[in-house]
C-alpha cells in the first residue's frame, strides 16, 4: 500500500524539496505551512494535500494530522522540519527571542510529535523524523540558542526511542549542514553596538559564515538522506547529511573539547 508522509514547514527549502521527492517516489504527502492560502505548486500535485499547520498553534498541528488520515485512511512518517535560528551574544538576545527559539524548534517538534504518537500506537507502526543539524552535535560562536535547541532534539529523541521502539515506532535524526536554501530569511540576528566588547568577535564571527556557505549542499541532496531515514528499517538513529555534515562531524568525534575548541576559535578569528 502506498505510504503517507507528514512534512512540516514545506513552504520553501528543505521541507518542500522534501514534499516533492516523497511524491515523486510514490508517497502520499501532507505538505504543511503556516499560510497555505497561496500556495500553487505543492497542491497541484497528485496524491499531496497542502494543510494549515503552525508548530507553535497545537490545534493546527492536530488538524492537519486528522485530515491527513482522513484524505489517505493513516500517516506512516512524520517528518518535523519547521524551525529557525536565533543567533548573536545571548547578553543581547531578548528574552522574547529566546523564548520563540525554543518554543519553535523544541516545543513544536515536541508537541508534533505527541499529536501523532496515539495514532501510531493504533497501528503499532510509525517513523517520526526530526531534522536537527550538526548543530546539534558541535558548536560554533554566536550560536547559543540554535545550538541549544537542536542539542535538545538530539537529547529528545535519543532518549525517545527507548520508549518507543517496543511499540514499533523508530525514532530518525537527519543532521545537515550547510544547505543552499533561504534559512537565512528564518533567521534572527541580534546585536548591541553599546556592548563594545562584543564587536569585534561578532564582526570577525560573521565573516566566517559567510564562507562556510561554500560547502553548502542543495536541499534535494537533503531530502533524499530524509527519505533514507523515512524507509530505513533498523533502529540506526542518525542520519548525517551532506559532505560538510560528514568531515565537521568526524573532525569533532576526533577531538578533545581543549582540541575542538582550539580549531573553531582559529577558524573564526576569535582569541585561542
């Protein structure tokens, strides 16, 4: 019987390349966004029904899960991609900020996840899917709030998957890296200029991210280690993704916290 999938945040990047490529290999796909209103494309396509889903609205997220079930009798796979990233000095980050970050990649992967827990224990089957990063598993100046929430998935869903595994519902980390989509638009800066002892790392931070866009992967190359993870049927739990999640993540298991630190501060220009 053909599968379904529910994708959250396919309005753009990662998550619709996600949508198409599960359509395009023969899934049933409940493509969700905030504002579904306007979008042409994803509808348009066979066996996909585009819903209203907001990860920090849980009414939403229970919606969308009903109407998935009922437009194609179950879901299969849950995919939690939907997030963005808080970045500057945490002494500048409002608090409101802070709270969004964790409210968004945390508490809405969470809720999600409770939303389609009792539909999967029916079945004795699901997968659910969390998009992390290798954010997740080393870190980078500047990156706190990020770093911390997808450090928390990663926490999440290890423990997770002791609980349900005998329940025959697998647990899936997919950990990218760099990826050529416009997260940048999701993405929330914050500085104070009057704190001047931060500036100088900041400006010297900032001009290495530019350049590690360079070894960005494209979502589609993304997409297939997510659907990889979506039809894997052991209890691996992740799912590197792209070249650079791949050397970063060797480079890391492979130094000391004095050696790992010691790099990253060099990379950034930062005092070793």
């Amino acid at each position: 019987m053909t599968k379904t999938v529910l994708i959250t945040g396919t309005s753009s990047g990662l998550g619709r390349a996600s949508a198409k490529l599960f359509q395009r290999r023969g899934w049933n796909v409940v493509a969700t966004m905030r504002n579904p209103d306007a979008e042409s494309e994803l509808a348009s396509l066979d066996r996909v029904l585009v819903k209203r889903l907001d990860v920090e609205d849980a009414p939403s997220i229970a919606l969308a899960i009903d109407a998935g079930i009922a437009e194609f009798g179950g879901i299969d796979v849950l995919v939690n991609n939907a997030g963005f990233g808080a970045f500057g000095a945490l002494e500048s980050i409002p608090i409101e900020t802070i709270r969004r970050q964790f409210e968004v990649n945390v508490i809405g992967v969470l809720q999600a996840i409770q939303a389609i827990l009792p539909h999967f224990r029916s079945r004795k089957s699901g997968v659910v899917v969390n998009v992390t990063s290798t954010s997740g598993r080393m870190t980078f100046p500047f990156g706190s709030l990020y770093h911390g929430s997808k450090y928390a998935i990663e926490g999440v869903s290890e423990s997770l998957q002791f609980e349900l595994a005998p329940l025959g519902i697998h647990i899936k980390l997919v950990e990218p890296g760099a990826i050529k989509t416009a997260f940048g638009n999701s993405i929330s800066f914050s500085n104070d200029p009057e704190i001047s002892d931060y500036q100088p790392l900041l400006q010297a931070s900032m001009n290495t991210y530019g350049g590690l866009t360079g070894a960005a992967s494209p979502p589609e190359l993304i997409a297939e280690q997510i659907l990889a993870a979506a039809e894997d049927g052991s209890r691996r739990l992740r799912f590197p993704a792209g070249e650079d999640a791949f050397r970063q993540l060797a480079e890391r298991d492979g130094a000391s916290d004095e050696q790992y630190f010691a790099t990253v501060a060099r990379q950034f220009g930062l005092p070793v």
